[in-house]
C-alpha cells in the first residue's frame, strides 16, 4: 500500500540519520549508521550486501532491489561519512528548523540526499514495486577523504550497471551537477638545515623559506580561464621562533576541468626544483579523481530528469561545479547524473542546512529516475 509522507515526516527520519555522527575516521560510528540503514532495507524485502571496512575506515553497504533480476540496472551512490568531528552536534551545530531551513552537521552533503534514496526506494516498494530496471543502492563510508577503500568497488559496480545517479547535495539554487573539476593532491616537504637564529642563522638552510617560494609559483599556476586552480590548504614547519627551520610541508590541492590538463600539472609539480640547492625538495602525489567531464550520455540521462521535473511541478537545470564526488569515478564510462540530493547551502561549515521544501521534489524525482529508467 502506497504511503504519503510530508516533508516533516521525512525530515524527522533525515534527522535519525543526521543524529548519528560519522565523522570519516570513527569507523565504529559509521558502521552504527550502516546498519540502521541495512536494517531498513531488510525490512523492504531488498538483498543488503557488505563489504567490511579497511585501513581504519568503515563499511560499505549496497542494498538491491527485489525486482529487475540480476542484469544492468541503475547504481544510486551514496555517502554516510561528513566532515564534522564528534561533538559537532552537541557543540556547535545542533539539529534545528528555521523556516524553510534544517540545520545539522551533514544534513546537506549529504545524508538528507542519502535518505531521499532510500525514501525514493521504500516508496516503490510500497506501491508495489516496478516492472523497470533493477536498482542498486550504495553507501560508502570513506568519499570525504577521496574514497580510498571504496573506489575500485564503485567502479566495478558501475561497469555491471546502465546508469549511475549520485544523491549528493543539489548546487546553485536546486540544479542537478552533470560535470566536475578533476581532483590532484599532493604532499610537499622541504628539509634543510637547522641553527640558532641569532648567533648561527648563516649555517641553518630555512625550509619554511623554500615552501613559501614554492607557494608563489603554484598558486600562481591557477588559471581561471581554463577552469584550473591551485590551493595550498595546509603549512607546517618550524620548531621555536629562534631556530632556523629545518623542515616544513604544504598540503597542495589541484582542481581541472579536463585529464591532459591534470597529468601535464600534476607532472609539473611532481618535477619542481629547490630554489636553494641545499634544501631536499620531495613532492608526492597525483590524480585523486579524474574529472567528471559533460558527455552524449550525461546530457541524455539529465534531459530525462528535466521532463521528469516538469511533472512533478518544477524546472531542473544543470550546473558544473568545482567540487568533486564519486560520479568523478563513473560519469566518463556509464551514464552518470550528479547533484540528485536536497537543496540548501553551507557543505562542511557551521551554516550546513538543507530547504525543507526542497525534500518532497526531489525525492519524487529519485524516484521517478528509478521507476522510468530502461
């Protein structure tokens, strides 16, 4: 029997979810997570494999339909793990309604997308399933620090299927992302030599001097015009303000909008020279995610949405976002539809809140690419 749930109902349930912290290294937490969300899924008759966590992070978990058989279907990817520490919810950035707006670490990337899977999915069920292509849903618990246990799972699960839709957060006012800037981290790490900064400086070597010359030449690698950026996120180096340092590191994060400007940049750094020939330079890294480039398939699966939409009472544009998720992983060889989860604003930050008007929508909208897929 088909039920009708308000947006309060399914924001009570996103809350659930949202009340349960999964910062991405308390594997424990995530697991807990993990296994309310299999639960529910058991209980819609749909077959839950897991595959344990390593390296210290969680489970993952994908949930299959009952109906469609075991051929190519469609793969909903979805994450549990924030980047909100423990205590965020009773500290800083507790569950809370203004308006229009829910509030809550990880409300918006992305566990209120996330639970509109799993709604979007219970509503098929009750309604007495589908006739169409089998779904796949799939909950990993490591896409915030670039999915390293979860990768070559998402991967093979996408080979296996004809379409893949991503819940994460909608962007821009509600538009659904069909590309993505590519994704290069690298590790930077300058040693020299230490000495007393009075009465020795002329034998100490300053790393933290050849990390900041560094910085000018990379930030200064950024270019808007072709959709590249440069960012140093992190220094550190030193050990008291009267001793030359010996040592320092930079955390570089790179952003592209196509692979040949990613390997040619990321071989470009991997390559820099020490401005001073005393200090050893060491650069590690590379691609972490390839980007997520617009294509034939894309636009077909994203013009699907767009009638969709328009029956259920709303216009969905599309956007391209400098922000990378695991469609990075998927949309170059499977159809792949991005920016399906809430609306609202404020990913990783204090002001994180999605638009309660926002749920209904778009989980009608999940569900529809669900139930009309083929």
């Amino acid at each position: 029997m088909s039920v009708e749930r308000t947006a309060l109902d399914l924001l009570h349930e996103i809350r659930a979810w949202v009340e349960i912290e999964t910062h991405t290294p308390d594997a424990a937490a995530i697991n807990g997570l993990m296994t309310h969300v299999a639960q529910g899924f058991e209980a819609l008759g749909a077959t839950v494999e897991r595959f344990p966590g390593s390296d210290g992070h969680g489970d993952h978990i994908l949930a299959s339909s009952p109906w469609g058989g075991e051929g190519p279907g469609v793969l909903v990817m979805c994450h549990l793990d924030t980047v909100h520490p423990h205590g965020t919810l009773a500290r800083d950035l507790p569950f809370r309604i203004d308006g229009d707006r829910a509030y809550g670490p990880g409300i918006y990337d992305m566990k209120g997308g996330a639970f509109l899977a799993f709604a979007a999915f219970r509503a098929i069920c009750e309604a007495g399933g589908t006739n169409g292509l089998p779904v796949r849903i799939l909950f990993t618990s490591d896409e915030e620090v670039g999915s390293p246990t979860s990768r070559a799972l998402i991967e093979r699960l996408a080979a296996q299927n004809k379409y893949v839709l991503v819940t994460e957060p909608a962007r821009d006012g509600g538009r659904l992302v069909t590309a993505r800037k590519g994704v290069g981290r690298f590790h930077m790490t300058a040693n020299g030599k230490p000495a007393h900064s009075g009465s020795r400086h002329h034998e100490g070597v300053n790393a933290i001097l050849e990390i900041a010359r560094q910085i000018v030449d990379i930030e200064g690698m950024t270019d808007y015009e072709r959709g590249v950026t440069f960012n140093i996120g992190q220094v550190h180096g030193g050990t008291a303000d009267n001793v030359v340092p010996a040592a320092c590191t930079a955390a570089i994060d790179m952003r592209v909008t196509s692979m040949a400007d990613g390997q040619a940049l990321a071989d470009k750094i991997l390559s820099l020279k020490p401005y001073d020939e005393r200090v050893r330079l060491d650069v590690v890294g590379g691609m972490n995610r390839p980007p997520y480039e617009a294509n034939a398939g894309g636009r077909a699966l994203f013009q699907q949405a767009v009638t969709l939409a328009e029956e259920i009472g709303f216009k969905a544009e599309s956007v391209s976002t400098g922000g990378a998720s695991d469609g990075n992983f998927t949309a170059a060889t499977v159809p792949t539809l991005d920016g399906l989860g809430v609306d609202g604003e404020g990913a990783h930050t204090l002001n994180e809140h999605l638009l309660i008007s926002s749920i209904v929508p778009r989980m009608m909208l999940q569900r529809r690419l669900m139930e009309s897929l083929r």
